[in-house]
C-alpha cells in the first residue's frame, strides 16, 4: 500500500514533467504546441483563479517569463494536486485508524 501512496502523490509531478517536455519539444522542433499547450491549462484550470493574479510582476528576460509561465501553468498546480491528495490519504487513514480502535 505504500507504494501505491508513493505513486499516487507522484503523479501529479510526472504530469508537470511530461507536459514541460512535450512543450520543450515541440517549441524546438517547430510543431503545432496548441493542442500541448491546451493539456497544460487543462492539467493548471482548477487552480486558475489562484493563479491568475499577476504575482510577479513584469520581467523583461525571455527565460525568466517562460520560467515564470511554466510555474504557474505546471509546477504550482502539481504542487497544489500533491498537496490535496496527501491531505485526503492522511484523512483516509485517520478514518480507518478510528474504526479499527
């Protein structure tokens, strides 16, 4: 059962990953990134109205606005999906730590 948690609050991260990648590649090779693109917004839409402040200000640097959009469009939705899943298994194991005693 522990690795099952352990792959569970994982997936989250590997989604952020594949996405990060998939975009990655398809900015380099010049492929329609529209539809990867919508994959990630789809994976960051139920945090979008956390999201959706401009936290950062405006930054001029290329790298650090496309570091910046990553973040808000991957990274911290995953982050919060981690957190929420690890919220809902400790609160399965409390229940069931309460029907046992």
């Amino acid at each position: 059962m522990t690795w099952l948690r352990r792959i569970l609050l994982a997936l989250p991260f590997v989604a952020a990953t594949v996405l990060t990648l998939l975009v990655s590649f398809a900015d380099r090779f010049h492929l329609r990134s529209q539809r990867i693109a919508g994959y990630g917004f789809l994976f960051g839409t139920p945090w979008a109205w956390l999201l959706d402040h401009d936290w950062y200000g405006n930054d001029h640097s290329r790298w650090v606005e496309l570091l910046i959009t990553y973040a808000v469009i991957l990274w911290i939705p995953a982050l919060l999906y981690f957190t929420c899943l690890w919220l809902l298994l400790m609160g399965l194991r409390l229940l069931a730590g309460r029907s046992d005693g």
